[in-house]
C-alpha cells in the first residue's frame, strides 16, 4: 500500500502552485463542479407560484407545512418594510400583503441557510462567517431598498444574501479536498479568483432573474457605472460597503460618496449619506438578521 503525502500545515512553507485553485478551475471548466440545489421549500414555491391557478390560500398550504417559516412570514409582512394598518395573523393574509412574487423571494432567502454546510469543522465555521456576512448585506440591502425609489425590500433582501453565493461550491470543493484547502492563502486566493464565474453559473441553474447577475459579479466592483438607472447591483455595493465597517481593510476601502453607486440612487440618502439611515433603521436591520437565522 503506497504511504499518504504528509498534510502540510497551513502555517508552514507550501509550493508556489495552488493546487486547489487549479482543481478546482478545471473542474468548472469541465462542469464537474457540483452546484448546490435549490432548498425543495423554494423550489416548490416558485413552481406553484409559476401556476396560473396561483393564490394566497394554495401557497399558504406548502408554506404551513413549515411552521417556522410560517412564523417568520408573518412577522416580516409586519414588519416596518411592509406594515399596513392591520396586524397580519394568518398565512394567507401575510402572502396576500406581500404578494406571490415578494413572497416567493422572501421564502427563498429565508430557505436558502441549508446549502451553507460542511463536513470538516475548518469549512464549516468559513460557512458561517459566510453565511452571518451575507445575511447582514441581505438586512441592509432590504432597508436600504425600502427607503430608495423604484426597489422591492424583499429583492434587495435575496440579491443581498445571494451576493456571494459562488464562495458556496467553492468551500465545497474544498470541504471535499481538504487536503488541498489547509493553506488560508490558497483557499482565499481560489475563493477570490472564481466565486464570480461560479455564483453565475449557480444562480442561473437555479433561475434567478437575470439582473441578478450583475449581483454576484459585481457586488465590490466600488468603481462599477453602466451609464443606466440604479440596479439591485448597486443597492447590494453599497450595503457591502456598509457590512465592512469597523472590519479589517475598510480605511482602504473608498468612501461611500465617492461611489457612482451612491449618487445614482437619488432621494434614499440625506446629506450625512446612508449611514444615517442604517443608524436609524438599526433595529429594523437585526429584525432582518434575525428572520433570515
């Protein structure tokens, strides 16, 4: 029996070659890298939404078989993005208020927690700062969007969450390939190099609207300027922008009111910036985080 390669510590000399990163590379080039489904609960919805006997009461029967997510439905539809005068109590009444579509994105990030996981206890805590970082982006991108024109909170809230959604497979692969993934600088170097391609070709399996493209490959693009009106690419900049602050690295980080992003989205924003809106909408924030687990 041929005698095991040492594992190299992350902390000890590794050759200049990353490995993973060419594992993995090729395995997207050859679509050998497995992509994560869509949790059945999402996909159940959209297929029932995308019915044209779709109503209220028939969505509320598949959502109630989850009581959490019942629960977390109606407290989001009485929340301050969505409260009217009437306090929701009801399934169907919150996805009344909502609407199919709103809905249907709401239970989709609210499902989408089970794809981050992990076998070794190294992946699974990276899956977890994942996670606790893009449901922050999510709760910001939702109040920002409330308080910016022309912009759904609960798209902002699912294009927030799945905004890195390409480090997912990634950290798979190498959860898979631990072997190649125990030098921090090879495994960030991977992550940094291919999470774009790969949460494209991820989020188009799972057929996620087009605009959402611009989402996943653009989210620190900070210079990004298509020319055009405001997109949920820039809505999900600058609450990125607004996650990373305090964080290691932010003072090299340009400042929100250089950013084209910033100036295209007219009438959100006082002349102290954004921040003000998210000191004030703190509360509102952690209610999000909170929901999305």
């Amino acid at each position: 029996m041929p005698v095991a390669e040492p594992i190299t510590p992350a902390s000890d000399a590794m050759p200049a070659e990353n490995r993973l990163l060419e594992a993995c590379r090729r395995h997207l080039e050859n679509n050998e890298l497995i992509l994560p489904t869509i949790p059945e609960v999402a996909f159940k919805i959209r297929r029932a939404i995308n019915d044209e006997k779709a109503n209220s009461t028939r969505i509320a029967r598949i959502v109630q078989l989850d009581p959490s997510l019942t629960a977390r439905l109606i407290k989001i539809s009485n929340s301050a993005l969505y409260c009217g005068r009437k306090t929701i109590e009801s399934c169907p009444e919150a996805i009344t208020r909502l609407g199919l579509k709103a809905a249907q994105d709401i239970i989709t990030a609210f499902s989408l927690k089970t794809v981050f996981t992990a076998r070794s206890p190294f992946i699974r805590h990276k899956m977890i700062e994942l996670w606790t970082h893009s449901s922050f982006v999510a709760s910001i991108s939702a109040v920002l969007a409330h308080q910016a024109k022309g912009f759904d909170p609960d798209r902002a809230m699912l294009a927030g969450l799945i905004h890195d959604i390409g480090k997912v497979p990634i950290l798979t692969f190498a959860d898979q390939h631990i072997e190649l993934a125990l030098n921090a600088d090879h495994l960030n170097e991977t992550i940094d190099r291919l999470h774009g391609p790969v949460g494209l070709n991820l989020i188009r399996q799972w057929s996620f609207p087009a605009d959402f493209d611009d989402v996943v490959t653009h989210s620190e693009d900070w210079q990004r300027n298509t020319g055009a009106p405001a997109d949920y690419a820039d809505i999900v900049m600058l609450a990125q922008l607004h996650s990373l602050i305090g964080k290691v690295g932010f003072k090299t980080l340009p400042k929100i009111g250089t950013l084209p992003a910033y100036h295209k989205i007219s009438g959100a924003f006082d002349a102290d910036g954004s921040i003000t809106i998210l000191d004030i909408a703190k509360d509102e924030i952690e209610m999000v985080q909170q929901m999305l687990g």
